[in-house]
C-alpha cells in the first residue's frame, strides 16, 4: 500500500474524504418559548451506550439554533425516514419557516417529532463537550417508539439515498 497523504489543509478534499461514510440523518426539533426550532444532523449516531441508553450528535460552534434549542427541557430527535430528503433540506435551510408543511407532533413536553420517520426518541442533554469547531453533545433517551416498516433515508457524498441489499 501506498503512504497515506498528511491530512489535506483543503477543507473540499477533507470534506469529500468523510462524506465517504454513508450516515443517517436525525433531524432535532423542539418548541421554545413558544418558537419552534430544529436542525438536521448527519454527525447523529446512536448505540453510544445501551444501559442507560445514550445517542450523539455534534454541533458546529457556529449554529444559532443549538444556543436556543439546548434551553428546551426535552429534543424530539426523528430518525429521517425515506422520504424525508426534501423535509431535510427544508429543516436545514438558513432561510424561511423551517416547519413550513411539515408533518409535526409536539408532546406534553414540548418536543417535535416528525411523522415518517423510521425512529423517534424523547432526549434531554447530558453532556456537551467541545470538539474542534464542533460540540459533542451525548444525549439520555427517555422514550422511544421504533417503526420497523420505515426505512431511514441515508445520506452519502452530499446526497441523499435509500437501502438497497446487497446482493
Ligand atoms: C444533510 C445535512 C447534515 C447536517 N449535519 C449537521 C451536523 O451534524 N451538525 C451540525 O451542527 N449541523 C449540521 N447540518 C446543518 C444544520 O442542520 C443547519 O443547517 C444549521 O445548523 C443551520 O444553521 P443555524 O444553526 O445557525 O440555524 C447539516 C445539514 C444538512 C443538510
């Protein structure tokens, strides 16, 4: 084998390098105040513990919506559902009402949860602890339900994609 090539300082070439990894998308949404606020995430990944159950997901320093949504008392966190690309986007976008048409359930205790989607789970913050220009954030599950007939949508080198089996 080849050497490995140092670490690219190219921010496109390092971006390319980990959109490689195929991932989920979670999408965390609660009601503050009144306001409803979400964000996507790619960097969600779950099983970190199962007694007692913990998920992650990093956070970059420079979100203006994690500042408001880590106030909330529980995170409606959606594990995106086949379906969900355009709602991603939508969740995602820097402009406009993120919510906007989107299939929304608020529990008693003001988590959004998205319908569609192949998991949704209750979560309240644990820990968050810095990590370059992100945070990592662990969060403790508190409730779940799980539909085993919604695939989750996946996302791989800055597309969105569906489960195939390979043959
Ligand atoms: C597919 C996808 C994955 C994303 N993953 C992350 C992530 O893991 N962490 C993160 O902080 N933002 C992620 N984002 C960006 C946020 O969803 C959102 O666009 C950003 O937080 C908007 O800025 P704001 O926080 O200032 O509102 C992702 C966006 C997309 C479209």
């Amino acid at each position: 084998m080849t050497p490995l090539d140092p670490v690219a300082a190219d921010a496109a070439e390092l971006r390319a390098a980990f959109g490689r990894f195929p991932s989920g998308i979670a999408a965390l949404c609660a009601e503050v105040d009144g306001e409803k606020l979400g964000l996507v995430a790619s960097s969600f990944s779950v099983g970190v513990s199962f007694d007692p159950p913990l998920v992650m997901f990093s956070v970059q320093n420079s979100s203006t919506t994690w500042p408001r949504l880590r106030q909330a008392s529980r995170i409606g966190v959606s594990v995106l559902g086949r379906d969900h690309a355009a709602a991603c986007r939508q969740l995602a976008s820097r402009r406009g009402d993120r919510f906007r048409d989107l299939d929304i359930v608020r529990s008693r205790t003001g988590a959004l949860l998205l319908h569609g989607s192949a998991v949704w789970m209750e979560c309240e913050i644990l820990s968050e602890n810095p990590a370059g220009d992100h945070a990592i954030v662990l969060l403790a599950v508190k409730e779940m339900r799980v539909d085993r007939e919604m695939e989750p949508l996946v996302y791989h080198g800055a597309e969105f994609r569906q489960l195939a089996v390979a043959s």
